[in-house]
C-alpha cells in the first residue's frame, strides 16, 4: 500500500460527490475499497444501480448521472482495486475486480444490482452477473464488453509490454500537457466540456500517472485482461445471452478508442432482444459527454427490471 495514496489527500473526489463517499476494509488491513453511495438506505421498490469504471479511470467517471438518476435510484460507483482511492497490495485482475463489486455491494447492504459498465468495466459486469446472477438484476454495457473479436491495437499491444508500457506511463511524468492530451481520443470533443469538467481531468490524469500504485493496477489489469479473455469466453458469453435479465448495449457515436463494429457484434451475441443503441456527439465515455442519454438507457433497463 502506497502510503501517499490516502483517502484524505489523494485525487479528492468531483465536488458535487464528497458527501457519498465511503471506505470499506478488504482482505485485512492490505487494501481498502473506495466507493460512493447516493443513498445508503436505499430506494423502496427500485434497484440498487452499480456504476463500474475502466481501465485507468475511477468512480467519478459517473460523476455527471448522479445529479441525474440519485433522486429516483440508489447509485454505487466504486474505484476498482488499485484505481483512484481503493489501495491494494495485490495484483489487480480482472477476478479481483469482480470479487470488489460483489464486497461493495455486501458492505453496502445490495442484494440485487443493475451493474453498468464502462469500457472494461462492462466487461466486469458482464463477470459479476455470470459468477453471480442472483445479484445481477440488469445489465449495461457502454462502450465496452467481452469477447472483443478484433484484435489489440498495436499501441495497446504495446503498453502490455513488460518495461516498454511503464516506461511510456513515466514520461507523462515529465510532461503533464501531454497526459493531458492523452484523454483527447476519449472524448468526441474533449474542448467542448465544461471548464469544470476540463480543469477536474486535466487535475485528475497528473494524479493518476504519477502514482505508482495505479501504475502497477493498470499495468497488472491490462495484462490479465490480455492472458485470460479467450478463457473466460464462456462467462463473458453467458451473461450476454441471458434473455430473462434486461440488458442494453450503448456506444458512443464517435468512440475511437472501441469501434462500432465491436458494439454491434455485442449486440448480435446479446440476442435479439438487444440493440445497440448509439449516442451521437460522443466518443468512449458517453456519459460524461451526453449524461442525459445514458440516464435514459438505463431508466429504461430498471423499468423493464421491476417486470421481471
């Protein structure tokens, strides 16, 4: 456990979120699961919604559908082990991120979730729902899913490479402005957030690539994301083909970071029931960009929960 990494003084969450935050121990005294929590008595007859981030990210990449969704839901959004608050002395992989959901939603007193991923954390979702189906009421998938059938990009097979990848994570250390320029591909428009929500970033990326303890999570989540996908096919394929639980797939319009195509072969693995569902004016992080319309997507979802 980085000793700098504390709670108190370590990427302070999005204004607006300091009030939701929670702690819960993990393992011991090793690590510690960040998370926050919109209404820890919860909502009578509605449930619980689990916001799971990405690689490289945290739970304040939700930060813009709590204002949305809190007064109607209970919303959950963890950082994963090793990602922004939650500290952990044990490689980050893709297992340990599932069994982190399934902690949170204990410590938090959830027994039924609609899990909404982002990016890899959709294919968490997809993990938890599959290992777990009793707790996973529905599921939503943005811009992210398993099995992937392009392969890596070359960039991306890059930065797996032992030394080669954490040498490149490093430099950022040496030149914030392009750390910052490294979130532009995310983004359909990055210049075209709000002040708040560039200074937010631009803080928030410094802060990622100069700890050494998100360094090792990324490094250690990607690589096993890499090493074990194929081998989890069959749960990654299960919990898209479960026609008894509401599911919906959304993507960003402009996502360069995940193609279309790779939504579109989700939604074809998913069944007929599921269609893609494209947001246009955003790239990978939709719900930063255009909140209003994941809100929508997953209204919906918890809609067609309480029918089933």
């Amino acid at each position: 456990m980085d000793s700098g990494d504390s709670i108190d003084h370590h990427m302070p969450p999005w204004p607006a979120l300091v009030p939701l935050a929670r702690v819960v121990a993990s393992a011991g005294e090793t690590s510690q699961l960040f998370y926050f929590d919109s209404a820890p008595e919860g909502r009578d007859g509605k449930h619980s919604i689990m916001l799971i981030h990405g690689l490289g990210d945290e739970a304040d990449s939700f930060r813009h559908l709590f204002p949305l969704l809190a007064p109607e839901y209970r919303l959950i959004a963890l950082d994963l082990p090793g990602f922004g608050r939650s500290l952990t002395n044990k490689p980050t992989t893709l297992a340990g991120c599932a069994g982190a959901v399934r902690t949170v939603a204990a410590h938090a007193g959830s027994s039924r979730l609609i899990l909404v991923g982002s990016s890899l954390g959709a294919a968490i979702a997809q993990l938890v729902a599959s290992e777990a189906p009793e707790l996973a009421a529905g599921l939503v998938l943005i811009d992210g899913g398993m099995p992937v059938r392009s392969k890596p990009s070359g960039a991306l097979l890059a930065m797996a490479l032992p030394l080669i990848g954490e040498g490149r994570y490093r430099a950022y250390r040496r030149d914030h402005g392009a750390a910052l320029r490294s979130l532009y591909p995310y983004y359909a428009d990055f210049a075209a957030l709000s002040q708040a929500d560039r200074d937010f970033l631009a803080t928030r990326v410094v802060a990622r690539v100069e700890s050494e303890g998100q360094l090792r999570a990324y490094f250690s989540l990607l690589r096993d994301t890499i090493l074990r996908a194929g081998k989890l096919e069959k749960r990654f394929l299960a919990a898209l083909a479960e026609a008894g639980r509401p599911r919906a797939i959304v993507w960003g319009e402009a996502d360069l970071v995940m193609p279309l195509e790779a939504g579109r072969e989700l939604a074809r693995l998913s069944g007929s029931d599921v269609q893609l569902q494209v947001t246009a004016g955003a790239g990978h992080l939709p719900h930063q960009e255009k909140a209003e319309a994941i809100a929508r997507v997953i209204r919906n979802v918890s809609a067609a929960c309480q029918t089933t």
